[in-house]
C-alpha cells in the first residue's frame, strides 16, 4: 500500500468505520476551526467518542474550568489547544484537565527541556540538520506521521542533554499543532546503531525515569507504534529500563529490529528516507520538515506564557492512595455508626 503524504486523504484510514457506519456530515457545522476531513472524523468517533455534541459540551466546560482555575495564568484555550488533550483521554473532561495539570507542571519543572523551543538556536537548528530527529513527509498506512530518530549526528563534545531535549519536544509540539495528527497518532522509528555508553550520562538516572514516566503521562500525544533498529548489546539495559517506566500499553507497542530487511516488513518504505530504503533522501526530509518547524515557530515559542501556579489539584498516585484510604475510612465510621445503631 502507498503511503500518503500529509495533505493527501487516504479513504483506507480508518476504514473499520464502514462497519461502524455514523453519518459525521454536520459534526464541524459550529466550529470554524474545524478541518478534519470525513474519514478521520469517523476515525475520531470510532477510537475517541468525539462527535459534534461531545466536541462542543467539553470545550466549553473545559474553558469554563480554566477560566475558575487559581491554579493556571495565561493558558490558551484555543480548540486546537485543548483538543490535543480531550483526544488524548478519549474525552474524559477530568482526566484532560488532570493531564493539562501535568503538562504545565513538567514544563515548570524542567524548563531547560521545555522551556524556549526555537528551533533557530544555533545549535538545534544544526542538530536537525544531522539528521538526529525530523519528521517523514509521508504518512504510513495508517495515517501516521512517522518521527524518524537517528544518533549519527549527535556529538557529545558538541551537543547538551538541554540540546536533545529540545529537539525531542519542538518535535512533538509542532506535531500537535496539526488535528489529524492529535487523532491518529504518531509512529516513531529510531536507528540506534551510533549510541553508546556514554549517551547515558547525558541524564541523572533520576532525572531520565522521570522524564520518561511523566512525559507519557503529560504530553499528550498518541504513541500508535515504536520501531527501533540496531539497539546495542552495551546498552540494552537502558532499553530494558526504559520499558519498566511507560506504561504496559506503550510496552505493548514497541517493537525491536535487528536488520534492515525486518523493520520495511513492519513499516511501509515509502515513509523511509531513501538511505534506509524509501524514495526520498534524508536531506530533501529535512529541508521539508524544518519548513514546519518555521511555520509552527512562534506557536511554540508562545506557550512560554502558560504558568502552573501550584500543583497542589494535580492527582498522583500517592493522592489517589490518600483518597482511597480517606474514603475507606468515612465507610467504617458509617458501617460502625450502623453497627452501634444496631446493638442499641
């Protein structure tokens, strides 16, 4: 099957729908905004509940709930915005505001990484230029923008973790931007044949299991499929660390390659750069791809404004425990106050 770049409709995504069938002709009639075309509407229903009505009700009460919010400054509420967040949670309103609770707070929390993503920064601009990460210009059979990561261009004695970092999460956040992308999701493919040990030190153990546990947790993309090609033996570990912080959902989705020939089984070619088999070459990706980075730039550079004013309303599982633990006490004090009840 061809792959489709990312102006292109593609009636095979989301063809399970036709079993499904749901007229969507009206859904965007009352949101100007709206650009999502039929198939992937369908695609939205069938894998997220959204529809017109649903769409409508949770963002309003979504802004009416940040407009109360002494917790937040300057958060925008533009659909775009906070549609990345109710498709992330399958419009569940409480778990999206939790999850945006979460994303303000990693941002905060590590600013170095979060914090100031101009993808015109001497050394970002280079680092994408090496070809460490960028972004297919095809989508794969499934719809999916396909984020391509390859270590080859990384230098230790040139780049900083804060470098990775940034590129990583410019990435991600221009992605976004883009609905049809916030509802089908994303494929990673990564090349690790040039990593190291010593890649491993760029990070406080502490610091990267954080980064990992939370990142998956705040940022609110869709991780549909992860391939990663040529994983060293000298750092296996790492990757076996890795897959005791995501989630057994996200494990569930990772696939490891070591060859060529079984990755383009599991992956379309069309997607690859032509180095790894595809029909583009790497550096006409990357010229396309840093176009959508200047176009998405100063959207990025603006959510520098939202503030987390306390965290205090952000639900971790030590406060779900607490909770738990209080409400099971208020039904003992219930079930002993019936008990005496009953004995006098």
């Amino acid at each position: 099957m061809t792959a489709m770049s990312p102006t292109t409709s593609d009636d095979t995504v989301g063809a399970d729908c036709q079993k499904n069938h749901t007229s969507t002709d009206d859904w965007c009639s009352c949101f100007e905004t709206c650009t999502l075309p039929k198939h992937i509407q369908e695609v939205a229903l069938i894998e997220l509940r959204e529809n017109e009505s649903a769409r409508r009700q949770a963002i309003s009460s979504f802004r009416q709930w940040i407009s109360k919010n002494a917790d937040v400054q300057n958060v925008i509420t533009d659909e775009n915005f906070l549609l990345r967040f109710l498709r992330a949670k399958k419009f569940s309103l409480p778990m999206a505001q939790q999850m945006l609770l979460k994303y303000l707070n990693l941002r905060q929390r590590f600013p170095m990484y979060f914090m100031g993503l101009d993808c015109m920064i001497p050394s970002i601009n280079e680092l994408i230029d090496s070809g460490y990460m960028f972004v297919s210009p095809f989508r794969d059979n499934e719809g999916r923008r396909v984020i391509i990561g390859t270590a080859k261009g990384f230098d230790l004695r040139k780049y900083s973790n804060r470098d990775l970092g940034i590129v990583h999460i410019i990435t991600y956040e221009t992605l976004l931007n883009d609905e049809v992308n916030q509802v089908v999701g994303f494929t990673h493919f990564g090349d690790f044949d040039s990593i190291t040990p010593a890649y491993i030190t760029l990070f406080a153990p502490n610091e990267f299991a954080t980064l990992i546990k939370w990142g998956e947790q705040s940022i609110p993309m869709r991780h549909k499929a992860i391939h990663l090609l040529n994983v060293p033996t000298p750092i296996k570990f790492a990757y076996d660390y890795f897959r005791t912080r995501i989630s057994p959902k996200l494990n569930s989705r990772l696939k490891m390659y070591t060859s060529l020939s079984e990755l383009q089984e599991n992956l379309d070619k069309k997607v690859l750069p032509k180095e790894y088999g595809g029909e583009m070459p790497m550096a006409e990706m990357i010229r396309l791809w840093k176009q959508e980075l200047l176009a998405n730039r100063e959207k990025l550079i603006a959510l520098d404004n939202m503030r987390l004013l306390s965290d205090k309303n952000i639900i971790t599982r030590k406060t779900k425990t607490e909770i738990n633990h209080s409400l099971i006490a208020g039904f003992d004090q219930i079930n002993g106050s019936f008990r005496k009840l009953e004995v006098d």
